[in-house]
C-alpha cells in the first residue's frame, strides 16, 4: 500500500493506490502537484479493483460532454455515487462518504480516465465551502495576473489563449479548461493551476491574482463592455463545476461566488477569432488593473 499526497490551491488530498501504483505513475499531470504527508487533508480516495455491483442504484442526474458520460445517484445505504463512461462503456463507480471526505474508486476499465475523474469530482465536492470554485475556463498569465476566459464550450476559450500567447508578448498559458480559483481570508481572488486542463496539456502548479474574467461570445465584430451584478452572477454560475442540489454545497457556492463577483472585475466580450479580438480584451482588461 502506498499514499500519494497532492496539493492544489492550497488544499491537500491523499491517494491509497492499494497495490496499483502502476496505475497512478500514468497520471503523471499530478506530479507537480506532488507535496510532503499531512493530517490536514481535503479527502481520501482509495483504489478498488473489483465492480461494484449496479443493482438498486438511485440516479439523481446524468451529464453527457463529448462522448463522456457521468451519472450521479445514490446507493441503498444513502452513499453517493458517480459512474464515469468513456463511450458505451462504464469505466469506473465512484463511491463517497455522505460529506466526499473518504472515497473509494471501482475500476472496470480505463483506469486513467476513471481515477482522473474521480480525483477531480472529489476535490471539487470538498472544497465548495472552503471559498474554492473549479471553473471551466482558459487561463493566460500577463505582467503577474490571471485572466480568465469563460464561456460554453465552442466558444473559443482555447482559441483565445492561443491569440493572447501569439499576439501579446509576456503571455503564458496556466491552464485550458480547469483551473481553480480561490479566496484568501484577505479577499485575495487568486487563479492557480491544476491536474486537470482538458484537451491541452498544461499541468502548472503555479497562481496568480486575478486580473479579469472575460465572457466569450463569438460575433461578427469586437466589443467589450463591463458586466457586474447579476450578469456577472450568472457568468459564474454557468461556468462553476458543482453539485447545486445539495443543499449544503449550493450554500457554499452561493456565497462564494457572490464575493467573487463582488471582488473581481468581469467582463463580457463580442468577438471574432483575431488579433485584434486579443488586443482589445488584453488593453481593456489590464489597464482596469493599472
């Protein structure tokens, strides 16, 4: 048996590889995320090789995304549950304690798919009232701050990067589809990088302060204008990974991402997929923060 501790944003999980250590060297995302053992973690998660009997499963939800599948319920005993598919074909069956603090994975198939997801629901479920919010985004680095690109997927969250990293020197990409922001007890909103970027591969542990989150929407021109309130609220909310029918979480979300909205700068860009496009947002945005 060996555990493998990780941190992310400042929060610390361990892993029980029972015996499966090959399976968890194939993750190598993780490994900047690597950190010394500690009492003072997030979750537990621990690795069964061995199916999890499927019968008299309560399924509460079911969220398809480019041929992923998960399916989240309940079991007899009340446990939650999440089932990942790759495809037609279950990978694996997550199953949590009632607070997501101790898990244990069943692996079928796909190991790496099935482990990766389970890591990534976990920490997103322990951390919503801990101020942490798992967005689904695209995150550059420009003179010492993050912004962040959000939208639905299509949008050209990725492609933007790519125009900041092209067209505005300085630029470097933190994380392409989720990384993590998180408030400090000093109201610091902070963008770290995580161990899981989507189809691009950018696994830095690295963070900085926020300098701007910019909703996308493709156009026939460029336009940007300042969202706050409720609008800002709403960007949030659609761009946030969490399980909002649980009361206890969707209470944590909530107030967390009312003081982001409160502390942040957000806008909303009208775009083409141009230089240009890049040079507006990057002007407007930054000079907010000067």
């Amino acid at each position: 048996m060996k555990e493998l501790y990780y941190q992310v944003a400042g929060h610390v999980f361990v892993l029980d590889t029972n015996g499966h250590e090959d399976a968890v060297d194939k993750l190598q995302q993780y490994d900047p995320f690597q950190t010394d053992p500690t009492d003072d973690t997030v979750f537990r998660l621990q690795i069964v090789d061995t199916p999890l009997a499927s019968d008299n499963l309560h399924e509460e939800m079911r969220q398809q995304d480019e041929g992923q599948e998960i399916v989240v319920g309940k079991l007899p005993s009340g446990d939650p549950y999440f089932e990942f598919w790759l495809g037609t074909k279950r990978s694996s069956v997550l199953v949590t304690s009632a607070d997501y603090k101790s898990g244990k994975i069943f692996v079928e198939r796909s190991w790496s798919f099935g482990l990766n997801n389970a890591i990534m629901v976990m920490y997103a479920l322990t951390t919503a009232n801990s101020k942490t919010l798992l967005f689904h985004s695209s995150v550059v680095s420009y003179q010492g701050r993050g912004y962040m690109f959000l939208g639905q997927s299509g949008t050209g969250k990725s492609t933007h990067s790519s125009l900041w990293l092209k067209h505005i020197e300085g630029t470097e990409l933190v994380n392409d589809d989720n990384p993590v922001v998180r408030i400090g007890d000093d109201n610091e909103v902070r963008v770290y990088g995580s161990p899981w970027s989507g189809k691009t591969p950018c696994y830095r542990n690295v963070s900085y302060p926020v300098g701007a989150l910019v909703k996308l929407d493709q156009a026939p021109h460029n336009d940007i204008q300042r969202l706050k309130g409720v609008k800002a609220y709403a960007v949030v909310m659609s761009s946030v990974s969490g399980k909002r029918w649980d009361s206890q979480l969707a209470e944590g979300l909530h107030e967390t991402e009312s003081l982001l909205v409160q502390l942040a700068p957000f806008w909303h860009l009208d775009c083409l997929p141009d230089e240009a496009a890049a040079r507006l947002c990057c002007k407007t945005t930054s000079n907010n923060n000067a």
